[in-house]
C-alpha cells in the first residue's frame, strides 16, 4: 500500500457536488492499493499514520502524533498513487489492484484506522470522480510505502 499523507486544517470531497467526507484539523490520506497489498500492510501502514509525529508541540516542532492532537482523518482512495511512468508518457496502473480486491483491504485500512485512533474516519466514494479539497497545513506531506519500510 502507498499513502500520501497531507497534514491539513481542514479537507473535503465531493462527489457530484455533495460534500461525502471531511474533517478538520488532521491528516488528509491518499491511499492506492496493489495487487500484491494484504491486511499486514494495512495494520502497518494504519500504526504508523496513527503514531507519525508530524503535529506542533508547544516548541513549534513536529513531535507529536494524530492522537496527541485529537486530530481527524479523510481517506481517500486514489490507485493512480501506482501509476508507472517508466514507458512512454502515457502512465500504466498494471501495478494497482482490481477494485474487488482494493475495495475490501481499503474498507480494511479505514477500519484500523477507526479502531486504532478511537475516532470516526471520513471517506471519499470507492471509484467514483471526486473532487477532493484541503489547506496544507505547513505544508507537511509525507509519502509512505508498506513495501519500502522505511
């Protein structure tokens, strides 16, 4: 699995015009799933969010964690995050996974999540064109790959 984490003060997504998912200050996830993705990753991937200290302390540094700051969560499924750009110009998605086994791990992930944080977890619409909206806070954006632990 790969996300692209964007702290954020707030964020939403539409889909045909009606906000379906939001939250304020938090984190804004983009998550794409592989074919060769499984539950392991989510549960990794899941902690790491959860306990990733990329919020202020009273010191004006990044240390502490979505939990410490009582922060929100939107996750927003997105497989072009497995685009391959190697080839030509036109990018492949051969590496993102078929929406019947993306749509239960990603259902999977956002049920950690919940579990993990003890807070409700917004969402956008599995497939459908969203038109997703947020203000950086930073900006922070953080790129994480359950295959490239880091």
């Amino acid at each position: 699995m790969r996300v692209v984490i964007q702290r954020v003060s707030s964020a939403s997504v539409l889909v045909d015009k009606k906000v379906i998912g939001s939250c304020g200050k938090g984190l804004l996830i983009l998550a794409g799933i592989e074919e060769a993705d499984t539950e392991e990753d989510a549960t990794w991937l899941s902690a790491k969010i959860i306990n990733l200290r990329i919020f202020n302390d009273v010191e004006d540094k990044m240390n502490l964690s979505l939990k410490e700051v009582n922060g929100e969560m939107l996750v927003v499924s997105q497989f072009t995050l497995h685009a391959s750009t190697k080839k030509g110009n036109r990018p492949s998605y051969i590496q993102a996974a078929r929406p019947e086994k993306a749509l239960p791990l990603f259902n999977t992930f956002v049920a950690i999540l919940r579990k993990e944080s003890g807070k409700p977890v917004a969402t956008g619409e599995f497939g459908a064109n969203m038109e997703v909206s947020l203000v950086n806070d930073g900006p922070v954006t953080i790129i994480i790959d359950s295959k490239n632990k880091e």
